[in-house]
C-alpha cells in the first residue's frame, strides 16, 4: 500500500506555516490571492472542499511574509465555532463575533511583537485592561462562554465588556496610527453557519459596517446558500468572487497531479506515473475539488485500473450522494428540497446528459457535456434545490444570463463527472472519452414550466429557520458515524467510549489517550481533527 493514507484534506489540520509548501497556485488562485491583499472587500464563494480556507491561509502567510515592506497585519478568524451558539441574548452572534475578533487581532499583535507597551485603543479591544502576556483576557472569556453555551441551552452571557461597532473601529484606528500599521486585513473564515439566515444576515451587517480606510474585511462562503440581507449589496460592499478549477484549462491535469504529489512520497509518485490514465480520471471526475481528489486517490491505493473503476462507482454512487442525503436528516425542514434536488440530478439531469453523449457518439460528432441549462423563471423551489446540490458539490454553477434555445435565459450547471461516469460499466474510458469533447456550448435545456418543477413548487413551502437550540440538542446527540473521519478514527472513538457528536466535541485528550497507541502529541493532533471534523458536521 502507498502512502497516500497520510494525505491531509482540511486546511484546519495544518499548521499555518505549511500551507505555501502546498500551495499548487493556477492563474485564477493568484488572482484571487491578489484580490484578498488588496483594500478592497472580497467574498470568496466555493463549494465544499473546492480550497477556499487554504487560499485565505496562503494570502495569509504571503502577507505575513511581506509584513516589513507592507505593514499591512492578516489576521485570520474562523467562524466554525458559531453553531455552538445557544443563549436567549438576541444580539448573541453579533457581540460573539466582535468579541471573537477582537481577540484574534490582539492574538496576532502579539505574535508580531507589536504590544509591548499597554494602551487604550487596546484595552478596547482586551475588553478591559490588558494583564500579562497569554493572560486571558475579558473578551476572550466572553467569546468562550459563548461557545459554551451548548451546554446549557438558553443560558445568559454577560457580554457587557463588547464594545459597539464604533467604539472597535476607533479602537482599530488609533492602534494602526500608535504601531504604524497600513491597515488589518481580516480574513473570516467559515462565515456563519449555512441553515441560520439570521445568522448569514447579522455577519453581512457587521461585514458592511466595519469597513474603514484601517481595515478590510474579506470572507469565505458557501455558494446559493449565503443569505447576504438586504442591507448587504454585493456590488458596493464587497466583491464576489467564485472559486472554481476549470476542467478546460490546458494545465488542469497537471495542477491537480502536483496536489496530490505535494503530499506523497516516492511510491505513490511512481504509480501515478505508472497509470496516468486512471489518475487523470480521478482528477477529471472531482470536477476541480482538491478535497475529493485527495479522498478518491487515498481510497484507490495503488490506483491499479480495478481499483479506480471500483472507486469511481462506489464513490459516486454513493459516498458522494450519502454525504448529500445526509443533509436532510441534519436539517429535516429541508427534506423536500433535499431529496428532490438528488432525484432529479440521478432521475433527468444525469440521464439526459449519457443519452445526449451516447446520440453524438453514434453519430460520430467529437461534442460531449455534463452540462444542463434552468430558466431564470423557473419556481425558486427549483434553484433552492439546486443551490442545495452546489453547497454539497455535486453540481456547480457555471454561470447566469446564459440565452439558450428561442432567446430564453437561464443559468447554466456543470454536474460533477464522476457522478456522470459512475452508471457506465467502464467509468475510466467514459471519463477519457469525455475529456477529449467536453464543450459549455452543449448543454440540456430544461424550461420554466417543466411538470416536475412545478410538482416540487408545489409540494415545498415556505421553509422558517429552525430553533436553533433544538436543532444543536438533536446533531449532538447523532452518533459519531455521522462524521467525516476514518474508519481507524472511527474505531478509536468507539473503543473508548466516544459514540455520540456531543461526546466527540466535549471530551479531553486524556479520553483520546486511552485509545491504543494514543500518547500526549498524537491524542492533541486527534481531538483538534476530530473537534474539526464535528464542528464542519455542525455548521452544514
């Protein structure tokens, strides 16, 4: 067996400082890093798995680089921790995100070396007066009482020392005029939970009002499923950008090699070398996602031709559609929308595109798709479904005001090829032959008035956000097995008495360390994937 059951898939199980070792940049990442640096606001739209956290490292770990020169401070902060939010206070997500921010921007001062001597404007930002250095200060107590708060639903936090937006903003001014500071570039990660509009609409506001010549705000999002509010207008308050790897691109093969290369060593080299072929499949089929490649080429081992062709169908009959179904069992009000969108990707979207493909083949015309064309009237049933779909990546979208057949517009769809080449008995020739005519000029049309889309409008209505605290009662309480960990993983959760979410999020590394062969360094590095991989099951 190769080394590829090593490979890291989540930025979060890596230590800041490898992420540019791993960096495999195309012409759009350097753009989008590009555009993260600068003074104006950018929100970075991805579906699961697609790079968005590692780009906002790599602008990271580049400006910290460049610090000296740009006297510009990153300061990345993660959001992950949001679904954990469970008190009575109204305003609890906002004073938890000033506060957890705050924190993170003294964090980073000190690690520059740029707080050797107390002020106020950082006082402000402390919550009170600054103690020793490592000293946890008010805010940070704050921010974690918050994020305890599962535990004791309904609970009050007293957020007292959280200032309001203005006081911060001064703060933050005064501090980059008495250190010297250009500006702070905040990098949010994991914005807001993606089943709590509230939540979505409440981050967006604050996005909007902290804006200032002494700081820019940039974030990364899930696409569809944002709700930026109506006071948020993308046009003036941030730039949206998408993040996706075109299959198109000459040098996509190569970038997606030199992926999985940065983390293997000679042997898996070799048989990536040994079977191009079948690791070109496995790269055309993620359809630009470095999280399913690594994934996909861990699962084929020696990627042998038997196994890839296994790996192509099991995963994409399955694993990637289990992963989406799960969804409805997570969030049941969206049940309908959930299960609709996956029967209509298997039942007409897929079908139509092989029957399309085979038609041409027969006719020995080169042209091949898996794209599929939606009228921008269709019932919003239909497009919530479909943004359901793109969270979880088996479809993306390409692009809106496409014209198709009699001056119609719609918005065109790409479906993830290897859940279109997972039905063939030959999954590898299917996805070589794709590859060779794949053309966005082909695509299935399906109109506004379609019977199936007016059943599904009609069957879903108007879905409320959840309660909140219900719904985190019940995901902590799902077994362990709803997580995305390793089947060794799995078993040492099991074997020392971990069986439920909750009980994953909430235990001490001594319980990892009474798993077999778990010491003091290797029980830290698994609770931090673990809590990782409950906190991506918890925020959808």
């Amino acid at each position: 067996m190769n080394d590829s059951k090593s490979f890291v898939i989540r930025t979060e199980d890596l230590r800041p400082e490898e992420v540019l070792g791993l960096f495999v940049p195309t012409e759009r990442d350097l753009q989008l890093v590009s555009g993260l640096k600068s003074a104006s606001p950018l929100i970075l739209e991805g579906s699961r798995g697609t790079g968005k956290s590692f780009l906002l490292r790599v602008c990271e770990q580049q400006q910290v680089r460049e610090y000296s020169a740009t006297k510009v401070l990153p300061v990345y902060v993660s959001f992950q921790k949001s679904s954990l939010l469970s008190t009575r206070n109204d305003q609890q997500f906002q004073h938890w995100m000033l506060a957890r921010l705050s924190s993170r921007i003294l964090r980073t001062l000190y690690q520059f070396g740029l707080l050797a001597k107390p002020s106020l404007s950082a006082a402000v930002l402390a919550g009170g007066a600054l103690g020793v250095v490592g000293e946890e200060t008010q805010l940070e107590k704050v921010a974690q009482h918050f994020e305890d708060s599962f535990k004791t639903p309904g609970s009050i936090v007293d957020d007292g020392p959280v200032p309001d937006v203005e006081s911060f903003k001064d703060a933050i001014e005064d501090l980059c005029k008495e250190l010297g500071l250009r500006r702070i570039n905040v990098l949010f990660d994991e914005a807001a939970h993606i089943f709590r509009p509230e939540h979505q609409r409440q981050f967006f506001t604050l996005f909007r009002d902290l804006r200032s010549p002494y700081m820019t705000c940039n974030a990364a999002v899930y696409p569809g499923v944002t709700s930026y509010g109506s006071s948020f207008e993308a046009v003036h308050d941030a730039q949206i950008e998408s993040l996706n790897r075109d299959v198109h691109e000459a040098t996509y093969r190569e970038q997606m090699r030199e992926i999985v290369i940065k983390q293997s060593g000679a042997e898996l080299q070799v048989d990536i070398e040994k079977n191009g072929e079948n690791f070109d499949a496995l790269a055309l089929a993620v359809s630009g996602n470095p999280r399913l490649l690594l994934k996909t080429v861990s699962l084929a081992g020696r990627l042998r031709s038997s196994d890839v062709q296994s790996v192509l169908k099991d995963f994409y009959r399955n694993s990637i559609w289990a992963e989406h179904s799960a969804l409805a069992e997570r969030y049941p009000g969206h049940k309908e929308l959930i299960d609709w969108g996956r029967w209509f990707v298997e039942q007409h979207a897929i079908p139509d595109a092989i029957q399309k493909n085979d038609a041409w083949k027969a006719e020995g015309k080169p042209e091949r798709t898996c794209y599929f064309w939606v009228h921008r009237d269709a019932p919003e049933a239909v497009k919530e479904a479909l943004r359901l779909l793109a969270y979880t990546g088996v479809i993306a979208k390409l692009d809106s005001g496409v014209v198709a057949t009699r001056g119609n517009v719609g918005s065109r769809y790409a479906i993830n090829i290897g859940c279109l080449a997972a039905p063939s008995a030959n999954p590898v020739a299917y996805i070589t032959e794709i590859r060779k005519g794949l053309t966005v000029k082909r695509f299935t049309e399906y109109g506004q008035n379609l019977p199936v889309f007016v059943e599904v409008a009609n069957r879903v209505g108007t879905m409320a956000d959840a309660d909140l605290s219900t719904e985190l009662e019940r995901l902590l309480a799902k077994p362990v097995s709803a997580l995305d960990l390793t089947d060794h993983q799995q078993s040492a959760l099991r074997t020392v008495g971990i069986l439920t979410v909750g009980q994953a999020l909430t235990s001490s590394e001594a319980t990892f360390q009474r798993a077999s062969y778990i010491g003091p360094v290797r029980s830290r590095k698994m609770m931090n994937i673990v809590t990782a991989a409950v906190l991506e099951f918890l925020s959808g």
